[in-house]
C-alpha cells in the first residue's frame, strides 16, 4: 500500500473522513468508542498525518528557508549546520537551497518558497546579485529575512555580516610589516560586497603606508574556487616585476596560488608571501600552510537563526532589525614571513 490517508481509515471504518479527522483531534462532537476505532485503525495503518497540508491549511509551515550561493565550502557548510543546531529545538524544519552563485537561480528560489508558504527566509546572496528586488517583494508578503555574509545594500532587512575591510586591512598591513612592498590582491567577482570591502581594506592599507597602487597587480577572479584563481595567479606570477604577496579574497584563491607558485619554482614565503581569508579547514593542512583571516563562521549562522526566530517567536512586536558585524582575527602561519 501507498500512503495511508484519512479516506482511507474512513472507508474501512465506513465514516466520513471529516468523521477521522476530528477524531484524530480528539473533537468533543465524536463519540468515545469512535475515537478510539479510529486511533486503533490509524496506528494499525501507521497512518502518518501529511504535516505540509495542515500547515498550509494554517497558512504556516514551521519551516524556514536559506538560501547559499554554494555549499561545497566549509563556510556555507558550518553556517547550514549552525543554524540547524539553532533550531533543533524548535518547531521549525530548515529547507536547504543553492543558488550555485546564479542571480536568475536565486529568484526562482524566492518564488519557491514563498510558494511554499516558510515562515522566514535566511540568505547570502550570490555573486551575480546587484538587483534586490527579489528580497524586498518577500518581504511585502509579510515574510521576514536575514541577510547574512554577503550585505545588500538598500534592503532594510535584520543583517549578519563579517568586517571584511579591517580583515583585509589587518592582513594586508601584516604583509607590509614583515618586509613586502609589492603586493597583489587576487580579488572576488565585482558585484559580492565581501570583494568590494576586501578589496578596500588592500586598497586603504597600500595607501596608509604610502605604497604605490598598481592596476596590474589586481587580478578579479569569476568565482571562489580554487578553479577560479589558476588563471590569475599564473598571469601574477609572469609578471616581469613579479609581486612579493599575494592577499587573496579567500582560501580557495590563496591554495591556487600556492600551487601555481609551487609549480612554477616560486618559494613560499621566502620570495612569496601568500595570505587567504575564511580560515577554511583544509588552510592548515596545505603545504606550505596558509595564513589567513579567521571568520566566526558557527556564530554567524548561529545569531542570524536566533534573529529569525526572534521575529517569528514575536509577531506582534515592533520591528527592528539588527545590523550585526563580526570583527575577524589574523592567523599566521607558514606561507607568510613573520615580523
């Protein structure tokens, strides 16, 4: 047998299903001899109750929707398993969506799940996204969201974000510090706010120590994998005044250019230094191991469910939202000289 339903249990009991369904709820309009030939059929059956159905009959589905633009990561990985330790003990189910860093992708995934009726909405938007439009209609709908990681500029929306500028800064004035003077940045994808303030923090750390900005030496990647950032390290590398770092807008891009480094006869840190950002796990195993910039990545997610919850806990309440900014910390290690 498939699925057993109400109409079933009804049709072997020879009642309405309306008869089933309020004796499933312990309705006072049915009898006790009936409740109990219904409970005993159903658990006969092993009848399950179609939670979605209910829920969307009570226009609520105790389920909430994130929204990442890629999970091979451990960022977007630890963010998903923070949030479902967040909600573990509460009602509300997590539904999982990949944008796969594709701006229509994301769209059709707000469509969906305001379809679905969630309750709330947690997203980092991908790196196409420079139209908020999406967010904003949800909204309207009366369905809260948070915005984490990646900012969205001109949404009035509750926001956990990162201080990617004093990350890049800090890392970027380490290098400077320890000896370098000609540094390179292998940024992001132009539209990610987290590429446009690392990139700043590069920028503004050159500046304050009055160290000559060169337009060859910024390379702008496609994505965040390690695939992104072969092409560009390479094109760094044979450069005839070769760069002396490299600040790269995360791990994936900084283990690329080791590689390419490696590879090329380019020996880490003595005449290359080479610092990341995100402090992913597999950082400390590569050889050499990466310097980076460490984010609190559990916390994140972890404050932007309770913030989620918060809104959904407390309807009536008024609105307002929170802009949350995590500071981050410089991990050195060997692919970087010391001071």
């Amino acid at each position: 047998m498939g699925r057993i339903t109400i109409t079933d249990i009804a049709n072997k009991l020879k009642v309405a299903p309306s008869t089933v369904s309020r004796a499933l709820n312990n309705h006072t309009s049915i009898s006790e001899k009936t409740k109990k030939d219904v409970i005993s059929l159903a658990e006969k059956l092993n009848y399950q109750p179609n939670i979605m159905a209910i829920n969307l009959l009570r226009r609520k589905s105790n389920t909430i929707g994130v929204i990442v633009p890629q999970i091979t990561s451990h960022f977007y990985s630890a963010i998903i398993t923070s949030i479902q330790d967040v909600l573990s003990n509460t009602p509300f189910n997590l539904m999982v969506c990949i944008s796969n860093e594709s701006f229509e992708e994301e769209v059709v995934l707000i469509q969906k799940l305001e379809k679905l009726q969630v309750d709330g909405v947690l997203v980092s938007t991908s790196s196409e996204t420079k139209n908020f439009d999406h967010l904003k209609k949800l909204q309207k709908k009366g369905i809260p969201i948070v915005i984490f990681d990646r900012d969205c500029p001109g949404v009035k929306a509750d926001k956990v974000l990162v201080d990617d500028y004093s990350g890049a800064f800090e890392a970027v004035e380490f290098l400077i510090q320890s000896g370098c003077k000609k540094i390179a940045h292998l940024g992001g994808p132009h539209n990610s706010s987290t590429s446009k303030h690392r990139l700043k923090g590069y920028l503004d750390a050159l500046k304050k120590h009055k160290i000559p900005i060169k337009k060859e030496y910024i390379r702008h990647v496609s994505g965040f994998t390690s695939k992104s950032g072969i092409k560009a390290s390479k094109d760094l590398l044979k450069l005839k005044n070769t760069p002396d770092a490299i600040f790269a807008v995360n791990d994936n891009i900084a283990i690329a250019a080791i590689n390419v480094a490696k590879k090329m006869n380019v020996k880490i840190p003595k005449e290359l230094s080479i610092v990341g950002f995100n402090d992913d796990p597999h950082s400390s195993f590569v050889s050499p191991s990466l310097s980076t910039v460490l984010q609190p990545v559990f916390s994140i997610g972890m404050l932007s469910a309770r913030i989620l919850l918060h809104h959904l806990k407390d309807v009536d309440a008024k609105i307002e939202f929170r802009h949350e900014v995590f500071k981050t910390e410089l991990i050195t290690r060997e692919s970087s000289k010391f001071l």
